[in-house]
C-alpha cells in the first residue's frame, strides 16, 4: 500500500475524525483561521485600497510596502511574536494578516484605478459627491478585482495556516507536525490533503461570487 491510499485511509478511518483533535475538528479550526486572518487584512486593506484608489495618491508607497510585507518569512514572523506574546493563536494570526494584506489591498485599489474615468468623470458631472461616486460607482464597478484579491489572500493563507500548530495553536498543521515527529508520513500527506480540500472549496466559492458579481454587472 502507497502512502497516497494508505493517507485516505487514514482520513476516513473513524477513529480519527471525531473528538477534539479529531479531523473535523482540525478542518473547521483551520478554516476559522483562515477567515479570520482574511477578515482582518480586509478591515485593513480595503479602506486603504480605496482611498488610493479613488485618490490616485499613495500608490508608490502602498506598493513598497505590500512588497516589503510580502517579503518577510512567515515562519519567522510567526517564531518572532510566539518568542514576544508566547504560544497561542496570536503569532500566527500576525502573520497571516500580515500575508493576506498585500492581495486584498492590491484588488481594492487595481479594481478601482481599472475603471474608465469617463465613467467617474460623467459621475461627477451628474452632480454626485466624491462619497456617492466612491459608494455607488467605483465600488460596485471595481468588486470584481477586489474579489480576485480577497481569493488569492484566502488561498495563501489556507497553505500557511499550518503553521500556526508550529506554536502551539490548532489546525491541520497539527497532523502534519505531529506525523513528521513520529514519521508517520501518511499522517502528514493525509494533513496535506485536507489542506487542499479545503483550498479547492474555498476556490469553488470564489469561482460561483465572481461569476455572480459579474452578471451583476452586466445587467446593472
């Protein structure tokens, strides 16, 4: 038996999916983690997307910034403020903002700066405030790409989510740290493979809002 069957065998065997350390629960942590860490770094970036979208200022340092953010290791993020704030769900929820910012802020202010500005100049001509144009033209017209954004952030952190068992906290990445200790490498690929189960469910979700967002458009 390959490591492959002998992984789904390990996921289907009722032993190992119920009970708090069980694979459903492992599941549901690691895809709590995940909107978590997306619904945060969207408090953060959208507001700051839009504003340099809609004002066409900052755009340089935004983007300086998202790469500086992108460049830094995660695992040594996440080592850093568990080293600060100790174990727990802390350090690893700094960096998976920190990971999932750069995407959403990029499909915030991208989706705006793409819209013809003979759109938005006809806006104001017709009398709207800069608040109505933001409000009811260039967000609806810019969701698309913002929803690109938010999908990208989603699927990074759902891979990196991992590493939030490396300091103590839960998710599938306690079934792969717990398999490499022991070498248990079914036990690890069956930890990669809900991983991607959960990632290729979140795609779908993703794939159906950006389909029903753009029909919307259409027929707006």
């Amino acid at each position: 038996m390959n490591y492959f069957s002998e992984a789904i065998a390990w996921i289907l065997d009722p032993a190992n999916a119920s009970g708090p350390s069980g694979v459903w629960a492992r599941c549901w942590e690691h895809l709590w983690y995940t909107l978590l860490a997306v619904v945060l770094a969207c408090v953060i970036a959208i507001p700051l997307g839009y504003l340099v979208g809609h004002t066409r200022r900052g755009r340089g340092l935004v983007v300086v910034s998202s790469g500086a953010a992108r460049a830094l290791p995660t695992l040594g993020v996440v080592t850093l403020v568990g080293l600060v704030l100790g174990i727990g769900l802390v350090a690893p929820m700094v960096a998976l903002v920190l990971l999932a910012v750069p995407s959403v802020l990029a499909g915030a202010y991208a989706g705006i700066e793409a819209i013809d500005r003979r759109t938005v100049d006809a806006a104001r001509a017709m009398g709207m405030s800069e608040w109505e144009v933001l409000t009811r033209v260039e967000i609806p017209l810019g969701l698309p790409l913002l929803l690109g954004g938010v999908r990208s952030a989603t699927l990074q952190v759902i891979a990196t989510a991992t590493l939030a068992a490396y300091v103590g906290a839960g998710g599938l990445g306690r079934f792969l740290f717990l398999g490499l200790k022991t070498q248990d490498y079914p036990q690890m690929l069956a930890s990669a493979l809900l991983v991607v189960a959960i990632a290729l469910l979140m795609e779908g979700v993703f794939e159906i809002s950006e389909r029903a967002a753009a029909r919307r458009l259409h027929t707006a």
